[in-house]
C-alpha cells in the first residue's frame, strides 16, 4: 500500500466545496480515507489522513513536508466579490455601517474600496499560499466551547478577521507565492476544473491503483444571495460594477492577480 498523501489548500471561494463533493463521495467508495474540512475547529488527526483539505494555508506542508500539494486559484476579482456574497448571506455584514448603505450593489462598493476592517481580504488568496494558519484552528472542541469569545477577540474578529480562518499574513509576498505555487504537485485556476480533475485523478491512479470518476460540471455551492427579494449571483454583480472599479480591484489584489495570471499562462502551456 502506497504512503502517499494528497492535500488540498482549500483557499476560500476556490470551488472547494464541489472538490470535497466529488473527491469524498469517490475515495469513499475505496476506502481511502478523507478528512474534509470547510470551517474551524478541525479537531482530527491528518497524519492519519491519505486526503485531506481546509483553509490551514500552509500549515500541513510545513507540519508533513513529504505530502503531496494540489490547489485551485481564481481571477481575483471574481473571488472577492464570491467572497462578499458568502458573508454578507451568513449575516456576518448585519452590522449599522452596512445596514444604512441603500442597495446591495453599494454595499459591495463600501467592501471592496472603503471597508478599513476589510482591507485584510486584499490578496487573501496569496495569504493562504503563503502562509500558515494559527494552532488555535486544530484546537479541541472543548477548549472552543469554553475560550470562543476570547479567542475571537484575541484575533481581533471585530475588525474583519473573521473570515481570515485564522491564516496568518506575515509570509505574504508575490515572490513567496511564486515559490510555492511552482512547487505544488497540482495547480489549476476554477475555469479548469477539468484539467484539475484529472490531475488527481492521475495520481491516485500513481499511487493508489485506483480509477476516480470525477464530474467537474457538478458545481455546489454557487455563489448567491437574495437581498430584498433579489438574488444577486457573482456573475450579476460582476456585471453592475464598472470596468474602473474592476481595474481597481486588481490594483488593490495585485499579487493575487499576478499568482492567477502565472497560473493561466501554466495551464495554456500544458496543452
């Protein structure tokens, strides 16, 4: 039997949901297992794991340096509006300075450009690629029932951070995230799930001797919210912003947005 694992650095609003889906359901049917995450805490033991995701950034690859990588990334403009539509429909933007902005596509505006408490989600994208999230996120489920409260203000979750998932930013740097995206086993942007599929499916049939049959056309979790009896897609609100306020979002993203291009310019190669 193969010792060869595979993670996936789950980077928020990256397609990760339909990936747990699809890649769960399949390596249960052969009994690899599985550890898939989408929220904190993530009280397991991955080095028992032979697949396992989350938003942990870099923390497995430093904590198991011999595993193998896969990672999906996204234009940076799409991702933070996808981003916005998550929290806002968690209630997580009920909050005076929100509530009095008239219109959802206004909203949307004060995120991006006037949010001091959300200027973190500039780049978040490159945050994970290069950095690790904190040990608090693989914390027992008692010790969070008992310090939830302090730990988020410890994390200062007032200010934004909420959705940081306890990935730090100190690491953050165009030049680190080149570095680790070529050393991934597996990189694909979300236009090319298919290509991704295959990747991994390839390697479990390296390493595993085992065929996946992966839909990359089942998509979970698309991104939309209804606000005042509309529902507003990320596609509905890409098209409401202008084409400055776009350039904008990639001036403010920039390293995400280099990371995104060098990762298209890879896959036209491949081909």
């Amino acid at each position: 039997m193969s010792n060869k694992r595979l993670y996936f650095l789950h980077i928020p609003k990256t397609a990760g949901k339909s990936v747990g889906y699809e890649l769960g359901n399949e390596l249960n049917k052969h009994n690899i297992s599985n550890y898939i995450s989408t929220h904190y805490p993530n009280e397991s033991d991955l080095s028992k794991e032979v697949y396992f995701s989350g938003h942990f950034g870099t923390y497995p690859i430093e904590k198991f340096p011999d595993i193998s990588i896969s990672c999906l990334v996204r234009n940076p403009i799409e991702a933070r509006v996808s981003y916005f539509n998550f929290i806002f429909g968690r209630g997580d933007l009920d909050v005076p300075k929100y509530i009095n902005i008239d219109g959802y596509i206004n909203k949307l505006r004060y995120y991006l450009f006037e949010d001091e408490d959300f200027i973190l989600h500039n780049n978040y994208q490159s945050r994970f690629i290069c950095n690790p999230t904190d040990d608090v996120a693989f914390a027992d489920i008692s010790f969070w029932e008992k310090n939830e409260e302090s730990i988020y203000r410890q994390h200062n979750f007032s200010k934004g951070k909420a959705f940081s998932w306890f990935v730090n930013n100190d690491n953050t740097s165009i030049e680190n995230a080149i570095k680790n995206i070529k050393s991934f086993d597996i990189v694909n942007t979300v236009e090319s799930m298919e290509s991704y599929y295959k990747s991994v499916a390839k390697w479990f049939l390296e390493n595993y001797s085992i065929e996946l049959n992966l839909n990359h056309n089942k998509i979970i979790n698309s991104s939309h919210t209804l606000f005042n009896g509309s529902f507003y897609t990320t596609k509905k609100l890409l098209d409401m912003l202008t084409e400055k306020e776009k350039e904008k979002i990639l001036e403010n993203n920039s390293i995400d947005y280099q990371v995104y291009s060098m990762v298209k310019e890879m896959e036209k190669n491949e081909k």
